[in-house]
C-alpha cells in the first residue's frame, strides 16, 4: 500500500489523501461535489505557492466577507456575482431553446410583495429623472401572444438606488410593480429611464474589485421576472446599449439579446397623453418564454 493510501499526507498527492477520507460519505452528491471542490482547490494551491501570509489573508478576506453580511446584506453573492459565478450557475440552470428570451441573475434588491397595478400604471413615486414608457408583447416559442403573464419588474430611481436602499427617503414599492399582459399578449407600463449605478461596494467585495481595477457599476436596466402557467419563468433584465458601463457590467449581467432600444421622443401631444413632460423615452421590447 502506498503512503498516500494509509492516509498519510504528501504534497504531490495532497488532493487524494484528503478526497479518499471522505470514502464513507452517504451522500454520494455532498461526496463528488467535495472531491472536485478539493481537487480544484489543492490544484490552485499547488499553482499559485502561497506565503503563508498571503494564505491568511485569503482567509482573513472570507471572514470579512461573512461578517458583513446581514439579513439584507449577502456579501458572499456578491462575491460569487463579481467573480462571473452567478450568471455560470444562472446559465447551467436556464439553457433555453434558441427563440426563447435569455435570463440574467436576479439580484439582492428583488421584493417579493410588489402591489399588481393596471397596465399603464405609472410606477416612478418620486417622479424623479426623465419620463419612459415601456411596452411590449410576451410570445411562445412559436410566436404565439399569451395572455395573463405575470410581469414583476423593478429597477433604481433616478439617483441610481432601489427603494429597498432608501427606506423612508423613497415612497413604498417606488419603481416596483406586478402587471399582466392583456388578451393580445401586451404589456405596458411607465417608468423613469433608469441610470447605472454601484453594486454595493462598502464592502471586502467593493475592496477587492478596487485592488483588481475594477469599477462597482452596472449599466442602466430594468428587471423582469416573467411567468405564466406551463411555460419557465424567466428572470432577466433589459439593458440601455448606449450607457457607458454597458461593456463592463460588474457582475457580467448583459446578454447582447437583451439590449433594448431607448428612444427619445419628441411629440408633445403624447407627451400629454401619457401625463409626461416633453420630451420623454420609449422602449419596446418582446418576451419569448420557453415551454416547460
Ligand atoms: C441588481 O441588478 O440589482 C444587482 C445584481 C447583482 C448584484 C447587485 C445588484
Ligand atoms: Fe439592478
């Protein structure tokens, strides 16, 4: 029997020794899932060669990472958010058929009890930043309208904050809402066009992404979460091409099918219609769900 079978610890067969303890796992899952975390692991281990000192404050950085996180602060998906891991998993999980709308990742700023509201409501409490209207149709793969999806959207304020983050300063549900699409499969709503803004950055993550020359932002979107009886929901967001940070997001949310068009309007009488000031923007944009 060899060293490393007995046990017994070697550099060169570090990974083994560790993965072979756990032989007597009775979740086979837990055990394969463990085994490839340490196989990777040791691997980095052996190809990086830390001081001792820079293993420690590898260590010391996961426990400011746990330790800032709260009940509405979880510092450890932003960790995985920033490092591309969420949209990985996102991706894993929701392979579609090629017509139907790509997901994007959720986000910490989601609220499950958005008030349903009429279609055409117009969501943006504050009446801060530039007036936009939203519209659309959500189809089947073979581009058929559904009726009655169930829209929950959300997004920042004109000072790039969801109301979550300004509780007493921004109304209750600003720029939140649940509406569901008509007969024809339509939906449309009024909002304010949104603005990039910072990932929380307070934060070891906000420390790390400045020490990796990396900026905090995420280019100006809305988000969706999409569903309807016997087809996926989708979660996903629609994004402004012509924002800067749009090549850049910081936790690598844009998908090139979600980039809509923002266009400004200059038309005075629906301005009026929609109880707008002149000019205003307007995007278009279609959902295609995939079937269960
Ligand atoms: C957001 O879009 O709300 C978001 C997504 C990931 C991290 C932080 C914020
Ligand atoms: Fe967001």
């Amino acid at each position: 029997m060899e060293d490393h079978e007995k046990g017994y610890f070697t550099e060169k067969d570090s990974a083994d020794v560790v993965i072979g303890r756990n032989k007597n796992a009775k979740d086979e899952r837990l055990k394969e899932v463990m085994a490839v975390i340490i196989r990777k692991l040791h691997e980095a281990v052996k190809e990086i060669e830390p001081t001792q000192k820079e293993w420690l404050d590898a260590i010391m950085f996961l426990t400011r990472t746990g330790q800032m996180c709260t009940d509405w602060r979880q510092e450890f998906i932003l960790l995985s958010d920033t490092l591309g891991v969420s949209m990985l998993v996102d991706a894993i999980n929701h392979r579609k058929p090629d017509a139907a709308s790509e997901s994007t990742v959720l986000g910490p700023f989601y609220v499950e009890d958005a008030p349903e509201l009429p279609l055409g409501t117009n969501i943006c409490l504050d009446r801060k930043g530039q007036d936009m209207v939203i519209s659309g149709v959500v189809r089947d793969t073979s581009g058929r309208p559904i009726p009655n999806v169930k829209l929950d959207v959300w997004q920042t304020n004109d000072d790039g904050f969801y109301d979550v983050q300004q509780k007493g300063l921004q109304p209750d549900f600003n720029l939140r809402g649940v509406f569901r699409t008509d007969n024809t499969g339509n939906y449309w709503f009024r909002a304010v066009k949104p603005r990039f803004y910072p990932i929380p950055d307070d934060g070891p993550v906000g420390q790390l992404l400045a020490k990796l020359g990396r900026h905090p932002y995420r280019p100006a979107h809305l988000h969706f979460i999409i569903s309807a009886d016997g087809f996926e929901t989708l979660t996903t967001h629609i994004f402004d091409p012509d924002d800067p940070y749009i090549d850049s997001d910081a936790v690598f949310g844009v998908k090139k099918s979600l980039l809509a068009k923002f266009v400004r309007v200059d038309d005075s009488a629906r301005a009026q219609q929609l109880d707008f000031d002149n000019p205003f923007w307007e995007v278009k944009f279609d959902f295609v769900l995939a079937p269960k």
